[in-house]
C-alpha cells in the first residue's frame, strides 16, 4: 500500500505511526465492509447484463409511473417542508416564549418514531375505519392506499430536516444584524430577504438536499399507506421492492441504481453545502 | 433633537435592569452612559433606540423633541444605533452595508443610484476609509470595521446617533486613537449622541455629560469634573477610579467631627466611611499637630509609571495607596520601612446605610 | 404584569411564524398521534394486553431491543474509531470517506436492504465465504443487526467527531507533560470529555434501530418467531385490517422506546452536568 497515515496536528496527543495505521485499517475495513461494497454491489448488480437491459428495467411504463409519483411526492413534501422549515425557524429561533420546548420536542418527533408507526398513524386516520373517514368519504377523497397518503406520510418523516438545520444555524447566528437593518429603517421583508436570507442559504440548502433525499426514499412509512399498487400508487423504492420480491433482481438494481446514484448527488451537494456554511 | 425619558422601568423576567429612571439629553450633547456591567446602560440605550420595549404599565415616556416615540418601531425612529460587536452584514460590501439605510427606502422616498452612491462616498472619506468601498467585512481589521458601522448608521441622517460600547472589542492604542477621532467626529455632525461605557477614563475623556448607573438607577449625572471632584455617591466614588477606605464612627451632627479609627476593635459600631484618593494624600515625613494625619509605614514603593506609587501600613495594619509625583518622591528620599505621615487634602465621608 | 407569554423582541413575524408552525405541527403531528391515543383508548385492557402478549409479539419485542442494542453497542466503537481517524489523522482519502459516512442518510432504506441481502446471502460475496465457515448472516438476527449498524453508524459518527475536533490539544499537552502515558492519556482525558457525545451518538443510532424498517426487512428473512421485527409484525396486523392489533403494538413500542430514550438522556445530562 502507498498511501500513509499521518497524525493531523503536531500537537497534543500523537499515538504511535504503528497505532495509527492499525486505527485506520481497521477504520476503513469496518466501512468498506458494511457502506462500500453495498453501494459497489448495487451498481455491479444493475449493470451486469448490459446497458440496454438496464435502461428498459427503468423505462419500462411502471418504472416511469413509479419515477413520476417519487418526483410529485417530492415535489410537494419538499417546499411545503420547507416554508414549515423557515417560518419554524424564525420562531424558534429569534424568539424566547412558552411553549418553545414543546415546539422543539415536537419537532424532534419523527426521528423517534418508527416509520411503519408514522405510516399507521394515518391510516388510523384515514383508513377503512379511520376516524377522519367521514370527512373525506363526503368529499369523495381518497387518502390511503392513494398519492395523498403517500405525500401526508413523506410529509410527515421528512418535516424536521430543514426545521431543525436552520434553527440551530440561526440561533448561532443571533439577531444582530437583523437587528441593525430594523434599526436602518428596512421593513420586516426587507430584512428576512436582504440579511437573514442570504446568511442561512447554505444551510437552507443543506436541509433541502437532506429533505429531498429522504421525502425520494421514504420506505416504511410509504409502503404502509401505498397498497403497492403497480401503476398507481407505487413510488421508487416500492417499485424495486415487488421486483425484488418476484425474483427480478437485474430489475430491481436497475431502480436501485438510480436511488443509488441520487444518494451520491445528494452526498457531494452536502459535501459541498457543509462547507460553505462553514466560512 | 433633545431627549426626553421619563419614569422607565424595563424588566427581565423578574430583575429589573431598569427602575423608574427618569433623564434628559441636551440637543447636540455627547452622553456617556457608564457603569458596571448588569447596570442598566445598554438596556437604556436600546430603549432610546427602539430595540427594547418599556415594561408595559410603568407609564414611562421617551420623547423625541416634544414627540412621545414610545410606541414607535425602530426604523422609524430614525435613529443610528452602532452595535457592540458591528453587527455588518457579513454577506455584503462596504459600500453595500453602508448604502442599506438607503436602498430599504419606500420608491417614492429613495434617493437616486447616483445620489446613493454620492452619500455613501461621502460618508467613507468622513470616515477615512475612502478606498475600501469594495471590501467585505472580514477583509477588515477591528477599527475598520467600527467605521463602517459607524457610516452605516449616518447613513440615514439620524438626529441621534447612539453607539453601545463603540471601543469595548479594541486594542488600547486603537482605542485611544478613536476615542479622539469620535468627540471631532461628534462635533461636525452637530447630533445628539449618547454612547455607553464601562471604562471610567473613556467617559471622562470623550463626553460632555456622563450618567453613572448602578442596579437600574442612575447614581449621578454630570459634567465630568463633577462626577470625578464631586461624586454623588460612594458608588459613583469607588467607580471612578482607586480609593482608600477608612471606617469610622460620626459622633455629633456636626460632620466635621468625625473619628476615623480603623474597624479592628477599636470603634464601637463604625457607622460612616471616609474615602480619599491615592493622590489625594499628601506625605511629610514629621507629625504636623495642627493637621489630623494618618501614620504609617511606607511598605512598598514602585517608581515605573508616571508616579510613584506607595503602599503603606497604618496603625491598624490597613494597606494605604498613596501616589505621589516623582518630583516629591525624589525630594522626600523615601525608603521602605520608614515612618510617614499622610494628610488628606480632598476626602468624601458617606454615612453608613447611605448610598 | 408577572407572568409573560413572550420577551419583546424588536424582530418582527412572530404571530405569523408561531401560528404556521403550531397549524402545521398541529395537522401533521398532533392530529396523527390523536388518533394512535384515541385507538388505543378504545381497546379493553385485557384486550391490549393479550395482543401485546402473545409468544409472536414477545419475541418480536426481544428480537427486536436486542439486536438493536447489540447494533448500537458497536455503531458506539466503531463509530468512536472511525471519528477519531477522521478528526485526528490524515490520510489520502480522508475527506472523500468523511463525506462517505453518511451514505446511510442519503440512501434510501430499502436500497441498503435489498444491496446487504446481496451481499450477505449465502450466495453473496460475502455470504458465501461465511457461509462456508459455517455462518450464515441473511436470514438469522446477525443479518438484522448488520443492516442496524448501517443505518446507525453515522449518528454516532457526526455526534463525535465535531467533539473531538474541537477538544483542546492543551488539554492532552498537559497530561502528557505531568507524565501521563499515551493510554492514560486518552482513557483518563479525553475520553471522560468524549463520553456524553458518546451517549448522545449511542441514544440516537439506538433509537434509529428500533424503528427501522427498511434496511431490515429483506435481510432478517421475516420468519415468525425467529427473524421477525416488531414494525413487520405491525405491518402484518395492518394487513390483516387488525387496526387494534396494530395499535397495541406500536403504543407499546413508543412507550418502551420513550422510556429508554428518557432514561439515556437523564444518564446523559447527569454525566454532561458534571463536565461543566
């Protein structure tokens, strides 16, 4: 092997070279073993009987459905998310109340929730004896096992992303600047535009990106209310499930893939966002 | 514009930073608000400022030339407000932070692009940064940075400018540097301008007025002469710079009848305090029986600095500084260990239980 | 006035912002946990209790905490040495792995679940050497937890790693100089300082195990009993239209979660506390 280990600073504690280059082999055969060769299999896989098969694993009309509804589900989940994102911010962050824990906690809910139990909630909700069935039933909507169950529930586990990244960001920041423009005569938009706005762009686009990769990925909670209903209320990641489940794995690589490659975008945005948050 | 405060009280929480405080600004004054931290001064100047809102129901007013502005937000008080830490906008320019004020105008009352750029070109060669329109902030050292703040809030033509510890994040040759530069500075511009301090020397220095506060209420206000050779207070006293602290015991009315012992033992229940200035105390090295002196034992002399500084011992074992000119410290022949006598020739006695 | 909803605050939008959020928490939160609180409410104890009871429920419980705790005892290591190696040494490809770690966020959990299955099937490239020593990964509990410690390796990762980047070096200077040995070192300074984000990390892939799904369905195999995890066994109820079923389970699973969470998290400030 040619490439070396190097303490990073010369200064505090310096293990031993032998102690670093044991530390950092076993380092990277832990996440060679269990992040690397996933990823390497997931693009082997997809590609190992050829382009062209690969290609009409995707284009193929369901694929295409499934594509389509990943991209609407996005799309919604992911503004609504974050205005959601960028009003909770300003609250909780220029602002000290009571009750600003609760809202704090109450954000923090989705990452502790299992997303099956997300799922379920709305089925419990608007299910076959859902409590809220009666209100949709008179407007002739249908919730589960449909698009608007699949956008609630992507709604649900993806809501924290941007909330949470920009209220620690603009707490860090304070209110200074805000502030001075106020004090400079410029009015609340004025001030959220032209000051607040252009100092959190990097973290708003870093909870966008991570929004986006998980409202485009949503597994459990999606699989809940979508019925797998081929054609119609299948997103990607289901999609690749039923191929994989009927034993067309070139198939459902081939989808994987996609996700797969979205995954890596959505890394070198972040990559790149983290960054330029920090300067 | 003159400045009007009456009966404010600002609460946090359940600590009052502000207790009914009641002060006027003369037009064209230059105020320094001083005191400790925790005292009350910042809460003050944002109150003026509009970034802070009076305890509701404390019936308090803050009028502008005759004008209650209470209720009004801070940008239309039009007032420039020169925070701590500059608080620029990091995200843009030097011409750009300063032009803000401007740009943010409603059309019909937004100077022109040539106008702007006009007054903002102005107001860097006002404040010597004439070829540094193009830099951010970062690009810039801590006294730049102070300018452009300070540019940005004349921007908008306030008639009062308030700056909140314009010095405090500097270098002490900086700062000495635009101590100066801001009293010219305040002179030209002929506003009223209110700034708060922590540091004795800046607000004597730089201010026509100075308000000393302490816990939410205002201990004196005056001249600077005043303040330092009249303190109000034992507080304002002991802010202003060292003291030496005798304890004693006031036996008639008459105040001149005092009996300055010190605490160890001797005085019955002191009820009143005698403070003195290091260089308040003359020194002769014979008792003078027409004089009521202080013996003592000189313990250490330091001759560095621009005089000589003498701690010394008294009967009572109590530390005296004294500071004297290296003309008298020469003439004397002083060494450690030798007896001397102290006269006060300025001293302020505080009973006890009065502030 | 003693008592404040609000400090004043010269920044404007506050009613806006505070209402949209509550309205939008409000909807898509509290509305959807109303309804989990309402349905269990409606259930008999005897009923909630023989649903949560039954040998399947159990087991999936046991399978379920157990391989998650085991997940999260190594994601703690390994987490632990990876974010060392990251923060503290430089090597080539270092900021391409850093960047690395979070794959697991960004890559959809049945991604990950169905590429593991390839790799650790007894067919798979890893599998089928394992398997010819005698361990088989895909379809046992070793599987589901080798799909947890993906999921959960960068929550204990990020949570270290920013605190020991920012860990004095004067601290460990110090040490050194009075004479501690490389080991004394970081076992008596810096790993006490180390050790609350530790817990945090820990909390934080522990609770991601419990409730994940993805990753795991397509390793564990799903036989009732063996390789059957708490959230399938509430995916089967629903299914079946078992809406009480369902709901037992999951009130349990929150409650049993929330009061590990609390328990971690008190353990945690006590030990935070004490670094202050």
């Amino acid at each position: 092997m040619l490439f070396f280990v190097q303490n990073k600073y010369n200064k505090g504690l310096m293990p031993p070279a032998w102690l670093n280059w044991t530390l950092v082999v076993i380092s990277l055969t832990f996440l060679a073993v269990f992040l690397l060769l996933p990823l390497v299999i997931i693009f082997t896989e997809a590609f190992r009987q050829g382009m062209t098969l690969w290609w009409q694993s995707i284009s193929e009309p369901e694929a295409l459905h499934a594509l389509k509804l990943t991209l609407l589900t996005a799309a919604v989940a992911v503004p609504a998310n974050t205005i959601f994102g960028l009003a909770a911010a300003w609250c909780l962050a220029k602002f000290r109340f009571f009750g600003r824990n609760i809202i704090i906690t109450l954000i923090d809910l989705p990452f502790a929730v299992s997303p099956i139990i997300a799922g379920m909630l709305f089925v419990l909700l608007f299910g076959a004896r859902g409590y809220l069935r009666g209100i949709t039933d008179s407007l002739d909507l249908q919730i589960i096992f449909a698009v608007p169950g699949i956008i609630l529930a992507t709604m649900f586990i993806t809501f924290p992303f941007v909330a949470r990244e920009l209220t620690g960001l603009m707490t860090q920041q304070g209110s200074q600047a805000e502030q001075a423009a106020l004090s400079l005569g410029a009015s609340g938009w004025q001030t959220f535009w032209h000051i607040t706005l252009p100092d959190i762009k990097w973290g708003l686009l870093y909870g966008i990106i991570l929004c986006n990769a998980r409202a485009m990925g949503e597994f459990g909670a999606v699989s809940v209310v979508s019925g797998h209903i081929r054609g119609k209320t299948n997103t990607l990641p289901l999609h690749a499930e039923i191929l994989y489940n009927e034993y067309n794995f070139s198939a459902a690589f081939a989808v994987a893939s996609l996700l797969a490659f979205l995954a890596l975008v959505t890394l070198v945005i972040k990559s790149i966002a983290e960054r330029r948050k920090k300067r | 514009m003159t400045i009007s405060i009456t009966n404010i009280t600002k609460s946090f929480g359940n600590s009052k930073a502000l207790d009914n405080i009641s002060v006027d600004f003369t037009a064209g004054e230059l105020t320094a608000l001083l005191g400790p931290s925790g005292c009350g001064k910042t809460t003050l100047l944002r109150l003026v400022a509009g970034l802070e809102q009076a305890d509701p129901g404390c019936g308090g007013r803050i009028i502008f030339n005759g004008q209650n502005v209470l209720a009004d937000t801070a940008g239309k008080r039009k007032v420039g407000f020169v925070f701590q830490h500059y608080a620029l906008f990091r995200h843009m320019t030097v011409f750009d932070n300063i032009a803000f004020g401007l740009r943010v105008r409603k059309k019909s009352q937004r100077p022109t692009k040539a106008e702007i750029k006009e007054r903002v070109y102005s107001l860097l060669e006002l404040v010597q940064l004439g070829n540094m329109a193009d830099r951010m902030p970062s690009e810039l050292s801590g006294g730049q940075r102070q300018r452009v703040a300070l540019a940005r809030a004349l921007a908008i033509e306030p008639e009062v400018l308030l700056l909140d510890e314009p010095f405090g994040a500097l270098d002490a040759k900086v700062r000495t540097e635009l101590r100066r530069w801001l009293r010219q500075l305040h002179d030209k511009l002929n506003c009223t301008s209110i700034f708060v301090t922590h540091d004795q020397e800046e607000a004597l220095e730089v201010a026509d007025r100075v308000i000393v506060m302490n816990k939410g209420r205002i201990e004196q206000i005056g001249s600077p002469d005043e303040i330092f050779h009249q303190p109000a207070s034992e507080f304002v006293m002991q802010f202003l710079g060292e003291v030496n602290v005798f304890h004693g015991r006031i036996e008639s009315d008459d105040p001149q009848m005092v009996h300055f012992y010190d605490q160890t033992g001797q005085t019955d229940q002191p009820n009143a305090r005698m403070l003195i200035r290091p260089h308040d105390l003359d020194i002769s090295t014979e008792p003078d029986t027409d004089k009521r002196q202080i013996p003592a034992t000189i313990t250490k002399i330091q001759t560095a600095g621009p005089s000589v500084r003498l701690d010394c011992r008294d009967n009572n074992g109590k530390i005296v500084n004294v500071r004297i000119s290296h003309d008298i410290f020469n003439r004397l022949q002083l060494f450690i260990g030798q007896n001397i006598f102290l006269t006060p020739k300025q001293l302020q006695i505080y009973r006890s239980g009065q502030k | 006035m003693k008592y404040q909803f609000k400090q004043y605050n010269i920044l404007p939008g506050f009613g806006l912002t505070l209402g949209y959020t509550v309205v939008y928490l409000g909807l898509l939160v509290l509305l959807p946990l109303a309804a989990l609180t309402l349905s269990a409410l409606q259930m008999t104890w005897p009923e909630f209790w023989s649903a949560i009871s039954s040998q399947r429920a159990i087991r999936s419980f046991a399978l379920t905490f157990g391989t998650s705790f085991i997940a999260a005892v190594i994601n703690t290591i390994f987490g632990l040495l990876i974010a060392w190696c990251l923060s503290r040494m430089s090597f080539p490809g270092r900021k391409i792995i850093d960047a690395m770690i979070d794959l697991p966020f960004a890559l959809p959990t049945a991604i990950s679940g169905i590429a593991l299955t390839a790799v650790y099937a007894p067919n798979g490239i890893l599998g089928e050497p394992l398997a010819r020593l005698g361990i088989k990964v895909a379809y046992t509990p070793i599987g589901i937890i080798i799909a947890m410690i993906l999921v959960g390796l960068p929550f204990v990762v990020r949570t270290v790693q920013p605190v020991l980047a920012e860990l004095e070096r004067e601290l460990e200077e110090a040490a050194l100089g009075l004479g501690a040995s490389n080991w004394q070192t970081f076992s008596k300074v810096i790993f006490p300082l180390v050790l609350p984000s530790l817990l945090t990390g820990f909390t934080l892939a522990f609770a991601r195990n419990l409730g994940e799904y993805g990753s795991v369905v397509f390793i564990a195999g799903n036989m009732p009993m063996k390789t059957e995890i708490t959230s399938l066994l509430i995916v089967t109820h629903l299914e079946q239209y078992d809406y009480a079923g369902a709901t037992a389970l999951a009130s349990a699973m929150l409650i049993i979660s929330f009061v590990l969470l609390l328990t971690i998290n008190l353990l945690q400030t006590w030990s935070g506390r004490r670094l202050k």
